[in-house]
C-alpha cells in the first residue's frame, strides 16, 4: 500500500511539473505569437485626434510603427472615448493615444495595458510634462466670476450650464470634476456632493452636456448651450489663437482662427476667456502587451524616444509653423518613457 501510494504522488508530481511546463510554455509562445505576428497593427485614436487636421501626424507614427514592427498599420478612428478604451482593453487594439484618465481605466479592466511613452514638457523629461485643464465662459459673462483684478472664482457655478467633455477625459472630465468637489463640499448645501451629482442634470448644475471631444466642449460654449465648459489648451491649440492676456492664466481672451478646421469652420472670431487653468498629466500613448509582447513594446519605447523622432517635424511640429499637429515644439521636447506610478496624481483625484 505505502510503495503504491508513493507510485501516486510521484505520478501526481510528475504531472503537476508538466501541467506547468505547459502552462509556461503557452505563454510564452503567444508571447512569441504576438512578436512575430504579421496581422496589421491596430492603433486607436481618440475623437480629438481622429480629425483630418491631424491624418499627416497620424501617418507618421504610422511609418514608425510599420519601419519598427514590420507590419503594416491600420488607423482606428472613433467617435468615442469609451470606444477607444474599450478597443484596446478588449485585445481588439495594440496602441491607442489616450489621457491619463483613459489609461487608468482600461489598466483597471486590463493589466496588460502599460504607458509606451508621453511626450515630454520643455526641458525634455517627464518633470515638466504638463498640460491645462481649461473652465471656460463666454467673454461677456467673465466679470460674472470675478473676484478682483485678474482673479476668478467658481463660486457662481451651481445652477449653470455646463459642459464636459466625456467621463472618460483627464482635463475635460477628471480634473474639472475633482476641482469643483474639493471645492464646494467644504461648504454645508454641498458636503455630500458626489462626482456623479456632477455628471446629471439638476443637483448641482441646471443641465450638464457632454461634447464628445474638447472641441465639442469649446462648441458647445461658443454656441451659447453651455455657461461653463471643460476642456484643454492643447486639443484647441489647431483651432484658436491667443487674443489677450497671457496663455493659460485667468482672465486670457482665445479666438478662433481664421480658416480653423471642422467643427470650428463657421466660428472664425468667437471668442471665450479663461476662469481657471489647472496643470495635467501629458496624455501617453498606451500599448498592450497581450497583443505586442514585451519585447515589441520595449524595442517601440527605444525608438519613439529616439533623437530621430524627437527631431521630426511631423509629429514635434515648430511652434512657428503654419501648420499645427499632433504636438508642439519650443524647445526640447520629445517622447520620454514613464512608468505605471506616474501617473498616480491623477488616480488620487478620485480618491
């Protein structure tokens, strides 16, 4: 009886070892799989960045991916945030350009999904890469939230209007929501005010839209459907152009530029002023190991933060050009590698 039982659990042993074997080994060779699959390379874009304003960028990085991977790459362009995230969380998407919020999100839902890189503040590195989240108002109802020369408050903003950009944006949904918050819940009327009371009609705000893109946002503003509205300065940076003031202060006058692209083509002069301007978290771009395998994503880390894309004008457009794109350079900027915990701040804003 002991020498069969010995005979079990060393048979037992023995198949446990090769069930984990084989286990490993699947892994490894859909690693393997992914690394050297010849199925087009799917990259998703965000509705900001999916106008045709933006295709010369978008084919670029296009030809970095297709030079780097050896595969040819397909554009997925969306009307959605969620679209996109869930493009991309579901395996259906390999890379997809999204704000931190975005990345956060479909990391919760799939560990797989790392930052591949974000493109660096001025002096070249992560430490100043920063953009603005934008509320906004009408010029003419500027004075409505002053609170002294230069100076602006959202005490007025219960009982407005107002307009965000999709529950899925860092500066147009995020940032705006956790400023309000961190604001009105120190006071009696509002201490348990909630993000979603934010996102519905009647609570707080009169009636809350959502544009779909920041330009949508900015849309919904200039064409008097919204008192308020949330959106960056960098996805209106093709559109606008500063009129008065100083960019990304309180108080700054934008307007929209003559010959601006869809949906800001009939709007040439319209103009909106800054109530507050609050720093974000560059957007990354975001891949999925799943689908890449590591080894590809590492090697893409190499080369998008490469001197040689940092040089190109195509994706890292001079700030004195005529044509606008994807990103903009006044200095140093280029792509720079982050990890995961970076882009804890964001996180902690729903905390």
């Amino acid at each position: 009886m002991k020498k069969l039982l010995n005979v079990f659990l060393g048979s037992a042993f023995v198949l446990a070892l090769a069930a984990c074997g084989t286990e490993e080994s699947t892994e490894e060779g859909s690693a393997d799989a992914a690394a050297s699959s010849d199925e087009p390379l799917s990259v998703v874009w965000y509705p900001n960045e999916s106008g045709s304003e933006l295709a010369d960028a978008r084919e670029e990085i296009g030809a970095i991916l297709e030079e780097t991977t050896g595969r040819e790459v397909e554009h997925e362009l969306t009307t959605d945030y969620a679209i996109a995230i869930e493009s991309i969380v579901n395996d259906n998407a390999d890379l997809a350009f999204t704000g931190a919020e975005g990345y956060i999100q479909a990391k919760e839902r799939n560990d797989n999904i790392v930052p591949l890189v974000v493109p660096s503040g001025p002096s070249g590195t992560e430490e100043d890469a920063l953009y603005y989240s934008w509320f906004a108002t009408a010029v003419e109802n500027m004075e409505q939230y002053e609170t002294g020369e230069g100076e602006y408050s959202i005490d007025e903003f219960p009982g407005s209007n107002f307009s965000f950009v999709s529950t899925s944006s860092t500066s147009g949904f995020r940032v705006p929501t956790s400023t309000i918050l961190n604001h009105f819940t120190e006071t009696e009327e509002y201490a348990d005010l909630a993000e979603e009371d934010l996102a519905e009609s009647g609570r707080f705000f009169e009636q809350v839209m959502f544009g779909n893109t920041h330009q949508g946002s900015a849309v919904n503003l200039i064409n008097d459907r919204a008192d308020i509205a949330a959106f960056c300065d960098t996805c209106l940076e093709n559109y606008v152009e500063l009129a008065e003031g100083e960019e990304n202060t309180p108080g700054a006058i934008y307007e929209v530029s003559e010959g601006a692209a869809d949906p800001f083509s009939n709007l040439a002069g319209e103009q909106f002023g800054i109530i507050s301007a609050t720093p974000v978290l560059n957007a990354p771009f975001i891949a999925n190991e799943s689908t890449l395998g590591a080894d590809v994503v590492a090697e893409l880390q190499e080369v998008f933060a490469s001197d040689e894309v940092a040089n190109n004008e195509k994706i890292f457009v001079p700030e004195d050009a005529e044509e606008g794109g994807l990103f903009s350079k006044s200095a140093d900027e280029r792509f720079v590698v982050v990890e995961d915990e970076w882009f804890d701040p964001i996180r902690e804003l729903s905390n």
